[in-house]
C-alpha cells in the first residue's frame, strides 16, 4: 500500500529541512492538517512507520532514538517532537524519486519484492530500487 508519491513528498520535506532536520510535529501538522481525518492520520502513520522500519529517516540527536516521534497504541497515541533528518539511504531514495522515472522504478522494485512481510517490503525494495 506504499503511495510512492505519498512517500516522496515526505522525503522531500525531510531533505528540503537539510542538515538541521526536520520535527516530527511539522510532519505531522503538513500531512495531517485535518485532525479528524482518521484516513488521513493513519496513512501518515503508516508511510512514517515504514521509511523508519526502512532505514531512511533516523533521530539527528537527543534521546529514544527508537521512535520517529508517535508511540502508542490505536486510539491513544502521544507524539513526542524529534528532529529527524534522512539517512545516507533515505537521502539516495529522495534523489532517485526525483528523477523521471523514479516513482514508477520504486513502484517496480516494490512489486518485485512484493512477498515479503510488513516493514521488510520497503527496505527490500530500497535496495533493489537503488540498483535500478
């Protein structure tokens, strides 16, 4: 279910933020203004869960680097403000999406990793789509 422009316009945020980074609570105010779009939230929560589980977005200092900011369960999820700025790999990702073919070549390597479960599909996908 990865939106590969979705995706995209997440990383550019990310990158346009530069060296300084970018806060979990920007991301969520952009890609989320409607507050109760429960649609909404939760397709930002899961391409966020995803880049993290992939390894292209990480914490740029303080502590509980474990989390991109949101912790919680369904229903009851609190967000804590990290500056996040992307990774060598996130940072190849944002530059090979930007290119002409970038969002259909990230859709290919998806589906052709598409056997793989959960937050293994990005990161495998990554890779492939970074041999492209």
């Amino acid at each position: 279910m990865i939106d590969a422009q979705y995706l995209k316009s997440i990383l550019d945020l990310a990158k346009a933020s530069g060296y300084a980074g970018v806060t979990s609570g920007l991301l969520v105010k952009t890609f989320c203004p409607n507050s109760d779009s429960d649609e909404e939230f939760h397709k930002f929560k899961y391409h966020m869960d995803e880049i993290w589980a992939a390894g292209l977005l990480r914490v740029y200092h303080g502590s509980n680097r474990n989390t991109w900011g949101l912790v919680g369960a369904s229903g009851s999820f609190s967000l804590t403000d990290k500056e996040l700025v992307l990774t060598p790999s996130g940072d190849q990702v944002q530059v090979e999406l930007s290119k002409s073919h970038g969002l259909e070549n990230l859709t290919k390597a998806i589906k052709k990793v598409a056997g793989m479960a959960g937050e293994e599909a990005l990161k495998h996908a990554v890779v492939e789509f970074c041999k492209m």
